[in-house]
C-alpha cells in the first residue's frame, strides 16, 4: 500500500478477450496480481454506504463518481502483448502533443484505462511501459481544461485500484501536481485530485 502522501512510496472473440465498455473489475483478472470479485456497482454503492461518497458541492466529484467511471472504456481490440505496446505508444504520441485536441487526450486516458482492465494485460510487461507515459501524464494533470484533468485523475485511480503497489512509483509522480490541484478553485479539478489521492493512499 501506498503510506501515505509524503510516503507514497470484454468482448469476446471467439477464444480471445478484447477490452470493451462492458469489462468488470470481476472480470479484469490479469496475471500475477491480485483483484476483487466484486464488480464497479458494488464497491460504488459500499462506498457511498461507508461515507465515502458524500454527494460533494456543485460540480465537485466523489469517489462513487470514480467508481463508476471506471467501466466508462472505448472498445479496442486487445488481445495480445504486442498489441497493448502498440496502442501504449499512440497513447504517448497523443499525450504528448500539445497540439492535439483536448477530446482526443480525454479519449487516450480512456484507452489506458481499458487495457489495464484487459485480461491479457500483464504486470510484469506493463508496468515499465506505463512509466514511459510518466510525463505526458502529468501534462494531463497539469492541463488547463477540467474535463482533461477529471479523467487523468480516474485514470490514474483505476490504475490504482487493479496495479496496486506495483505502481507506487509511477504513482508517487503524481503527487506534486496533484497537490497543487487541491486549492484550486474549479470544484472538478480541486475534488477530482483529491478523491484520487485517497484512492492512491487506499491502495
């Protein structure tokens, strides 16, 4: 787990899985890692009966709200690992270009969190191509539209939720622009970083 913030330390294709919107946290099984059975629904309501979904201000987001974004991924043909560093590198490509739109970003973060919910996502091979996303993604964070920096921050969380520990580094990257979110007077930027952190922490 991550301790702390100064710590922080599908579609079926015949026998192959594509990722898709339908993808399950039950179903988003990857190999070598631990997840939970109980699907984006569930823990969402969990959250919101344990407190933790308070409802927030106008505008401002919670976690229920995450949760539920969690399952909201593009359909993309995933079905090996020579595929996932294919569509890792439009990724950075898109990312990392200043000049692209800001709905074609939005739409990138979405594909990264599709394939870490595709079960033929390993961590041992994902993991050093997510740190080449590193600071592209903090642009993400760092950018001027709130739609952008809404859906860095779930991104980030379910990465997260289904990596764990195994991306603390990648994680701990993060923080610094995270935390210069946290006054910021956009309720969605201010309450979208926030809720990430804890879900950081959590994890």
């Amino acid at each position: 787990k991550l301790g702390g913030v100064n710590g922080l330390t599908g579609d079926d294709d015949e026998s192959v899985s594509s990722c898709s919107s339908s993808t399950s946290l039950s179903s988003a099984k990857t190999q070598g890692s631990t997840q939970t059975s109980q699907p984006i629904s569930s823990l969402a309501t969990k959250r919101k009966t344990n407190g933790l979904s308070s409802g927030g201000g106008s505008g401002a987001l919670v976690e229920e709200d995450f949760l539920k974004a969690f399952s909201d991924i593009p359909q993309m043909n995933i079905f090996t690992q020579h595929d996932i560093e294919v569509a890792i590198s439009s990724i950075h490509q898109t990312l990392n270009n200043k000049k692209t739109e800001w709905d074609s970003r939005i739409e990138s973060l979405k594909e990264l969190k599709a394939i870490v919910q595709c079960e033929v996502m390993d961590q041992q091979t994902f993991i050093p191509l997510l740190r080449t996303l590193e600071i592209p993604f903090n642009e993400s964070i760092k950018d001027l539209r709130s739609q952008v920096v809404r859906e860095a921050c779930i991104t980030l969380s379910c990465l997260s939720f289904h990596l764990r520990v195994e991306m603390a580094q990648f994680a701990e990257a993060m923080l610094p622009n995270l935390i210069a979110l946290l006054p910021n007077s956009a309720k969605i930027m201010a309450s979208s970083a926030a809720v990430c952190m804890k879900i950081l922490i959590r994890n």
